[in-house]
C-alpha cells in the first residue's frame, strides 16, 4: 500500500509532526507499505527522524508577504496554493498513492481534488478544536479571515474528502454528530520508554510550546500559592516559544527563580517525566493533549483544566488525576496540594494512569489506522487491498 502524508513547513517539531513522524515509521515497518511524508519546505528536520520513510519538498514558499499588507498577504497565499497544488498533483501522479493523508493545513482546502489516475482515498486528520483559529485571532481582520476560512472549509471543502478523522469522541459527538464519515482515531503515545516514576522527587512537570494558548502564565501564578504550603517542590517547564521572555520575567519578578525552571527543548521528554512525580496543565484548549498521556505513561498523576476539546477523555478525574475548572488558579493549587501530601493517593493515581495509558499503545493504534485504510480502499475500488 502507497501511503503519503501531506503536511506544512517544519522549522520545529510540533506536536502533529512528531505524531505524524511516529505513525510513519510504523507503518512504513508492514510488509508491502511504502510511506512518504511531502513537506512545503524544510525537511532536515524530519530526515534524521525517520527510517524507512522518503521525506519529499515540494519547495513552496508560504508567508513572505506578509509585511506587505493584508491585500498582498492574501494573494500571495492564493497563488502559493495554486503552484502547491499543481507540484503535489505531479509527484503523486508519478508515485501512485493509494491514501493520501492531509495532516497539515497549506494543503487541506484543494488537497482531495487533485486529479490522479490512482484513485486514492482522500483522509482530512484534524488535529485542533474546529474553532480553534478563531479561538486565537487577536485582532479584527485576524477574526474575520479566521471566520472566512471557517465557513470555507468547515461548510464546503471538508466535505470532499473521503474520510475526517478526529482526535476523542467529544469532537465526534459534537462538532460532527451529524455526520456519517467522521471516525475517532486516537494519536499514539510517541515516546514510550518503560520507565517508571520512582515517585520520591519533589518535582512537578509541564511541557508544550511556550504560547499563550498553553497558559504556562497562570500555571506560574498557581505555582507561587502552591509554595506558600511546599516551598520545596519545583516546578520544570519544558519547552520552547515565543513567550518565553514573558515567562522568565514573570518567574524573576514574581521571586520563583528557585521554584519554577524553564527547561527549553527535549527530545526524551518521557525520561524527563519519569524523573518527576506529578504532571501539571493548564492549557486553554487542546483537542488530545498528548503531553498528558505520555505523562500518564510513566505512572504520574495529572492536574489539568478541564480546557475545550477531548482533555477529559484523557484524564478520568478523581481516579488517573483530577480535571479542574478553567481558570481557577486557587482550586488548581489546592488539587496540586492535595497530591502533594497523600503519598498514597499520589501514588494510587499514577498506577491507574500507567494503565488507562496502554489503549494507545503505537501497535494498537496502528493496526487501527490499517484496517481504517482496506476499508475505505474496498469501499471506494471495490476490491480488497
């Protein structure tokens, strides 16, 4: 089987790339799958990532009018999407893709319309709250194109491809209730090393991209009440952004130097998890939240907001962590607090998210993913695969 993923820029891994990445390697690992993953540019920051799987640039060149004006902007968009479509619609042609995957967004309005002679099966992942665009649009003209692009896809373009695979069964039973080609995939633990939190240091452990929708902010103002009761617990952020200057000040003006450490970037953010004993998340919106089951996966216990998107179908509140209503800092530190001085609890919360974590196992998912593929192929063809 032919599999190609089609996704955007990478200048750094983000949480889609190293989930698409994860998931490639695997299947590129089946007896008669061949796997490519096509990039708009950049990719020598997947080569060294994958094994079996070819990395192809289509070299398009997205965004370089930005500083223009809006006007310029959006026309230079209109014809990037134009020679994207036609440089993708000739190195399929030529490959012959039996599904063809959209897991990033250049490419998601036009990409089921290519004309190509192998028929293949057109799959949109979605790996954001539908609204998510418009959730972190700033200002006017950002809302309106924001709303523009919403009605665009959501009402008309989406409705080309063969199958819409969402992340939990909130998004399915929500946004898309009503509709028959909507399937639930969860994503895969990407990082599963076998190890265990020995559960004796006095540390805490967040990770994500430094950005405002993320909210490390107030997780920083939580920190500082959760100290005033254990001044000897840390707090480890891990990650990298643009808010990072915001960040260290608040850390420095707020007098936390010596409770609340910036990280910056990990590739084996599992061995990092294992060397903490509780994970914390205060994000604004998160359709999966990966990070939490990776830390779930090495037998910690989580404190999140309970955030629009399918967080609480991750983490079982009062048995693998506890899901704490947004925004409020004083019952996030008290939730915190609690962990922190009933060892037992601590450690009953951990065992049971090491287990809820097993579902989604890289094997399992996988296979799910492939019997997905036969079936939509049968269905379209008319033939197995």
């Amino acid at each position: 089987m032919n599999i190609v993923y089609c996704t955007d820029i990478v200048y750094e891994l983000s949480g889609v790339d190293v989930t698409t990445i994860t998931k490639a390697n695997a299947l590129a690992e089946i007896p008669g799958n061949r796997v490519w993953i096509v990039v708009s540019g950049n990719p020598q920051s997947l080569t060294h990532r994958l094994k079996k799987v070819s990395v192809i640039e289509v070299n398009v060149q997205y965004y370089t009018k930005d500083s223009k004006g809006l006007h310029v902007a959006l026309w230079d968009i209109y014809k990037m999407r134009k020679v994207h479509k036609q440089r993708l619609e000739v190195f399929l042609e030529n490959i012959n893709p039996d599904v063809v995957i959209a897991s990033g967004v250049l490419m998601k309005y036009f990409l089921p319309s290519l004309r190509l002679s192998s028929r293949p099966v057109f799959i949109r992942e979605l790996h954001s709250n539908r609204d998510y665009s418009i959730q972190v649009a700033t200002s006017w003209s950002e809302k309106m194109i924001a709303w523009g692009g919403y009605i665009y896809d959501y009402y008309w373009k989406i409705r080309e491809y063969d199958q819409i695979v969402v992340l939990t069964e909130s998004e399915r039973r929500g946004w898309w209730k009503y509709w028959k080609k909507v399937v639930v995939m969860p994503n895969p633990i990407t990082h599963w090393s076998g190890l265990v939190s020995k559960d004796n240091a006095k540390v805490a452990i967040t990770s994500g991209r430094l950005a405002k929708m993320k909210n490390f902010s107030g997780l920083i103002n939580i920190w500082a009440k959760v100290i005033q009761y254990h001044p000897d617990w840390i707090l480890r952020i891990w990650g990298v952004g643009e808010t990072q200057e915001e960040l260290e000040n608040q850390i420095k003006n707020m007098g936390l130097s010596e409770h609340v450490f910036l990280m910056g970037y990990t590739g084996e953010m599992s061995v990092e998890m294992s060397k903490a004993s509780l994970f914390v998340f205060t994000s604004l919106s998160e359709s999966f939240s990966l990070v939490t089951l990776e830390a779930m996966s090495v037998g910690i216990p989580t404190v999140v907001y309970e955030c629009p998107g399918g967080i609480r179908y991750v983490v079982k509140d009062g048995e693998t962590g506890f899901l704490v209503p947004m925004n409020d800092e004083d019952a996030f530190a008290e939730k915190v607090c609690m962990l922190i001085e009933n060892e037992e609890l601590r450690k009953r919360m951990g065992q049971a998210a090491l287990k809820e974590s097993e579902q989604y196992k890289l094997d399992d998912i996988i296979q799910r993913w492939m019997t997905l593929f036969q079936e939509l192929l049968s269905k379209k063809k008319g033939t197995k695969t």
